[in-house]
C-alpha cells in the first residue's frame, strides 16, 4: 500500500487526473489554478479551496473574519492568475454542534467581505457537523474577460520571472505571530492578503506576459510550476530579492533571510508571470506606476535546464508541502 | 452563547443569508436546491455538497467507489430538482497522510463515475490534508435548458403532492447494512442512488408542474420546505405510500413500517414535486411510461393551514436533522 504522504500532492493528482474524460466545453481541465470552462458565448474559471482546521489555521489566533478571508482569498487569488474577475462564491461548512455560531458566522462574514471587496458576491453553500475541527471549502466562479486569459505554461526561453508585491510577508507574519513578535503589517499580510484581482487583469491583457501564476506554497515551488508546465527551467538569483523594511525587522529578530521568506514562504497570493525581456522594463515601470505596487524581476526562464536554480544551485528548501 | 446545536441547521442559514448582498447576475441566491445565475445568454445552476467521514459516511462499511458516488449525486441530485441538465462538477478531499491512496482514488473514481453516468465531467478540485478523517466536497455546475427551472416555491392550494421512484430505499438499505440483513437491493439505493436527471428536466418542461425539490432529508421534511417556500402547509395520508416489495421485507425483519422510511428516511434523491390536480393523472400515467418508474400521489397542497400533516396530525418524526 502506498499512502498520500507516500506519494504527494501532485502524485495522488496525477491519479486522479487519469481518471478524467475530456469535453468539448472543457478549455482546460485540472492542472492550472483554475479549470476554463466555455458556457455559451463566455468563457468561465473555476476553482475551489478547502481549508481545513489545524492544517490551514487555527481558531482563536486569529477573529474568525480573518479566517474566512483568508480561506476565500485562496480561490479569488486563483481567478486573479489566470487574469480573470471573480464573480460567484460558494462555501461549504462543517463544523461540531457545539460550535458557537457567533464565531462560525464570523467565518462566512470574512468569506462574504472579501468576495465584496473583490466585487463578487456569495450565491450559495452547504453547511454541516463535523466530528473533527471547522472545514472551509470556498468556490469562486469567475469569468475571462473577453475570452482572454493566461496559463501557467507559456512562458518562452529567456523570458524573465517577475513578482508582484511583497512575498514572504504572509510567511512571516505567521511566525511572527507564532513567536509573539509584533508585527502588525505582516500579520495583516498572512489573515487578510489581497487576492490580485485588478493587477492580473492588467498584466493578462498585455501581449508579453505569457504565463501566470499565484503565489501560494513559496515562490520556488509556484515559479518551479510555471517552468515546468512551460517545458523549461528557471534560475533565480537571491540578490534580486527586493528590500522590505518590514520584513528586515522581523529577519533582524528571527535571523532568518529575506529570500528565505520570499522563496519559500507560502500564502503570499502575489503573481509570478514570465514577461518578454525586451519590453518588461518598461511594463514593470508601468505597472508599479499603475497600482504604487512593487514588482520584481527575481529570474530568467531557460530551455538549457529543467527545475528551479537559485543563484546556480537547486534549492534546499522547497516551500510547503500538503502531506 | 448559542451552538449551533442550539440554532440548527436553517437558524444558521438564515444568519448567513442576511449578510449577502444582491447582484442582477443573481436570479437565484440561497434557500432553494441551486443558486441560479445568469452567465451570458446562458442560465447556471450551481450547488455543493459536503460530506463528513463519520457524519455522512463510515469507510470499511462500503467500497471506496460507492462512497464517491454517493457524495457526488446529492450535488447531481440538486440539479435534477430544479430540472437542470448537470455539466461541471469541482471535488475537494482531504484526508490524513497516512490514508491509502487506492482507497481515495476509488472514492474519487466514484464521483468521476457518477457525473459520467449522468452526462457530466469533473473539471478540477483540490486535494489537501486532514487531521480528522476524510472530507468530501462536491460542486456542480449545470445548465437551465433555454433558461427554464423549476423553485421550491411556485406550488398553488389544491396542487398535488408527488414523489417519483422509491423513497425509503435508502434509509432503509442504511439499516439492513448496519443490522447485517441481506438486502442488496436496498443497500445499492443507499449507495448508488439515481440523481433524476431526465425525469428533473421532463417534469420541469411541463407547465402543470409548479414546484420541486429532491428527497435528501425525507418526505416530511422535503414536502414540508415545498410548502413553506410556497406559503402553503401540505397534507399527505399515509395510505397512500406505495407498496414496495423490497421495503415491505425489511419491515418484516426491522417492525416498522413502510411510511417510516418513506415519510423520514433521508438520502432518497427522489423527486418531490407540486402538480395541478387537474392534469396530474395523465401526467404521471406519461411519466411511468417514459421512464419505467413510480410515480404516487401522497398528498395534497392547502392554504388552509401551514407545514405538514399525515393523516390530519402533524408528524412526530422529522427525518434529518444536521446539528
């Protein structure tokens, strides 16, 4: 017998993907942040998170709003890379009788505001007991604007590896958090990150970003994705790695690199895309300008070698694992 | 402080409900079997369905394929009810590390099998880890053929009660296995239930049938939210239950009667609909012709009163109840 941890995430899917039959609706199947659907003359993302307790969160370090805004900012932020607009949610609940409904309310009040400050709306969901801890499973269906959208594969040799925002920072707050460290910015960072919504509709419409992807288990593993579906491999180098006042405060107290954060840190619900060279100065310039957001080249795509190379070597760490 | 124990299941949807907001793409927010939503010049049914290990479901009891299936047609189910034709379905699992990946690709098989079975395709998930035991969420987008479905409201005084092929057979398979009797047939409707999917869109195209929604918590329970959603109460006379060969042996073995399991016995997936007295013998006559099934009368739709009587009392025995 071989067991999920035996095998991972991405083996168990592999299974389960075998399994599946192809339709002439389905544009993309599983394998992408989000699955492409053609309905009509529009064309539908889909997608779904499940958090679980003790696994994806605690209760009581955190207002239960914030547990559910985060829940929900997974799958909105899975709409965000593919450059679609969310605009339906459903959330399933499961939690024991003796929960108190204040709390779990507090939950779907987080789910439902972040699906409002995305400009979507919950339409529906499920709620049951549970034996173990409270469950979250949030689906988000979002529309590609005029068709348009943008895969995790696509990106082409030479094609540089940019980050928008600040990665690592919702890795740090929870350490921060765990540690008892005051940190405010980056524990608002990890409770409530902000799916990327208006920036990946942005840099979908533009002809040189060729793939995209968010940001949710480090960025070696999710760029690693992004050059693998590509056929290609991508190098980093860790002193691109941008400065971030709060974060070196934290690096100060932890000891810990900013690049340990920034590679492998998970929840960061930044984008990752690959971009033309020639003209990604200039997009970057505009970009930044456009949203007063920062956004990074931390790397080169490559067809020279598969998998991931920081500073010409693979990574030690690999980010985080789901068993 | 009150549980959710203290609120019950609907107390808490109403809870959530009152925090959504409206959107014009909303033809249909919570309260009935799908949302329904307008995509386009497309009109989508969407619904999700959790299932808990030890809540809904035991491992060992059931091959790992029933238990996908199973989980998958109550979404498939919510569909039928509304006489949507089902389309994409999402499936979120978590389990523990050390879970058999066999058993949980059967039960993922399971759920592949039935959205086949019943026209559709799974089109993506998510797979995470579990501290408790194994979490099944499952959610399906189908289509309203020319933008017509069928509400839990809409049923008119006089209209008659029906409910299509053998509710009961569930429950009561449920028993036989737990009680260790032979009764395959039984045990199969528990665990390979039959979303309606035709039947859901031949009922719905027929413009004497004003109200529908399917079996998942019993007949009481089911008739009783058709009533209510219809500002109605329902009356049904036990005699009217039909005779059902292999629910009348269990009888024989458990001493209860075949109204037991039909009336509150849960996991039915059959259809319970409002139709016009005045059309409703030739109707359901065309419909036993169509498609081989039952199809009875059990009762009838009144202003006079609210909520649910069986033989002029109201019933002492709900079904389901989830908290």
């Amino acid at each position: 017998m071989s067991t999920l941890r035996d095998i991972g995430e991405s083996g168990f899917i592999d299974r389960i993907v075998a399994l599946l039959s192809a339709s002439p609706e389905v544009i993309e199947g599983p394998g992408d942040d989000c699955a492409v659907l053609r309905v009509g003359d529009r064309t539908l993302l889909v997608t779904c998170d499940l958090s679980m307790e003790n696994v994806h969160f605690r209760r009581g370090a955190a207002a239960p709003e914030d547990l559910g805004w985060k829940a929900a900012a997974a799958g909105l932020s899975d709409i965000a890379a593919m450059g679609g607009v969310p605009q339906f949610l459903l959330t399933s609940v499961a939690a024991p009788a003796e929960t108190d409904a204040d709390e779990l309310e507090g939950i779907c009040r987080g789910v439902v505001d972040v699906a409002q400050h995305c400009g979507a709306v919950v339409v529906g969901g499920d709620v049951t007991r549970s034996t173990g801890g409270i469950v979250l499973d949030v689906m988000v269906i979002g529309e590609a604007p005029e068709g348009r959208f943008r895969l995790r594969s696509g990106a082409k040799p030479g094609d540089m590896l940019a980050v928008t925002g600040w990665p690592g920072r919702s890795a740090a707050g929870f350490e921060a958090e765990e540690r008892g460290i005051d940190a405010p910015t980056l524990v608002r960072a990890h409770y409530r990150p902000e799916p990327r919504i208006r920036e990946g509709r942005w840099l979908c419409a533009r002809d040189d970003v060729h793939a995209m992807i968010d940001v949710s288990d480090g960025v070696v593993q999710d760029a690693g994705h992004l050059a693998e579906r590509s056929g290609l491999g991508v190098a980093m180098t860790s002193a691109s790695v941008a400065a971030d006042p709060e974060l070196a405060a934290l690096c100060a107290e932890t000891g810990r690199s900013i690049q340990d954060y920034v590679f492998t840190g998970g929840e960061a619900y930044e984008l990752a895309f690959a971009i033309d060279p020639a003209t990604c100065g200039k997009a970057l310039a505009a970009f930044r300008e456009e949203f007063g957001l920062p956004v990074v080249i931390l790397g080169e795509f490559s067809d020279a070698f598969n998998g991931v190379l920081i500073d010409g070597e693979a990574p030690t760490e690999r980010g985080y694992e789901h068993f």
